[in-house]
C-alpha cells in the first residue's frame, strides 16, 4: 500500500510535537508539547508513500525511533491524535 504525501507541517508554530535531530543518523526524538489524552500513532512512510515498520520504544509524550537500518533520504512521520494528524518531514543521512 503507498500513501499521497500532500502536504508537510514545516511551520513550528503550529506543531505540537517536535522531532529532532533532523538530519540523523541514529535516532529521532519525537516530544509532544501538550497535553493529549491518549498515546500517538506514530505511522512512517518513505519518499514512495510506502508505510515502513519503525523500531519505537518510549511513552508519556516522548518517543525514539531507531533509524540506524534506514537508507540516506527523506522521510515522512504522521503523528495521530485522535481525529488530528501532524505530518513531518524527516531526513537520515
């Protein structure tokens, strides 16, 4: 299954999380900035659209994902919260 990417939250403004390092090479930090009632769905997807598998470990608002097995290239994390979505833009190098 491929998915549409059409748009990308680049604006942190708007953002409730924030994912850093961007670029990595090792892992991503994923850290909600609010309060939520419930866990995120944290869904990956390659530059095809293609959902990948990702290695996640950590709760209550702060998630690592292990990127090391990744190729060099851009990455999009959707972050779902109820009936609200959040999509990045993520590059590993």
């Amino acid at each position: 299954m491929s998915v549409v990417i059409s748009s990308v939250n680049e604006s942190a403004n708007d953002a409730k999380y924030m994912i850093y390092p961007n670029p990595t090479s090792t892992d991503l930090t994923i850290l909600s900035t609010g309060v939520f009632t419930s866990e995120p769905k944290i869904s990956v997807y390659n530059i095809l659209g293609q959902k990948m598998i990702p290695t996640i470990s950590g709760k209550d608002g702060e998630y690592r994902l292990d990127v090391t097995s990744w190729m060099p290239g851009n990455y999009f994390i959707q972050l779902t919260d109820g009936n609200q979505k959040s999509l990045f833009r993520v590059s590993k190098i």
